[in-house]
C-alpha cells in the first residue's frame, strides 16, 4: 500500500497563492489584450486571441517558477492557450 502525503500548511499556503496570483494575471492579461486588440479587429476574435494569449502568459510564467496548475503540469503553455481560445471562440458562437 501506498503512504498517504500529507499536506504542509507551507506547502498549501504556496499552492494558494500561485492559483490566486495566476487566475489575477490571466484576468488581467485577457481585459487589457482584449482591450488594445479590439481597436484593430471585431470583439469576437479579440476575446479568443486575448483569452489564447494570457493563458499561455501565464502558464510559462508559473512554469518558469516551478509551479505549474496542479492538473497541467504537462501540458505545454502554448497547447494550453491554444485550447483556451478556442474554447472561448466556440462558446462565444454557441452563446449567441
């Protein structure tokens, strides 16, 4: 039988802290780029792009400081943002 790992309030605390400081920054990184892209091309493709780009921002900054999400430690920033915008892009033509 495997031992169980028990969490450190440490260990939790910093797991907290980058899920609050990366949602922050995807949130910030998908207003302002939805922001500056929508002068130059419709609303629709700005979100996407926007959405797209701030995940992947923010995936290969929290790769960079050796804390990825919990559940993407192995998915690539970019397939990552990829996905992200596309599921926005989908959802944004089905809400209408």
């Amino acid at each position: 039988m495997g031992r169980r790992r028990r969490w450190k309030p440490a260990a939790l605390a910093r797991r907290a802290f980058f899920f609050v400081a990366g949602s922050l920054l995807v949130g910030f990184l998908a207003v302002f780029l939805e922001a500056v892209l929508h002068i130059y091309i419709p609303r629709h493709f700005a979100v996407s792009i926007a959405v797209g780009v701030a995940v992947t921002v923010t995936f290969w900054v929290l790769g960079m400081l050796k804390h990825p999400p919990l559940f993407l430690k192995n998915v690539p920033p970019l397939a990552a943002g990829l996905c992200a915008g596309l599921g926005v892009h989908i959802a944004r033509l089905w809400i209408k």
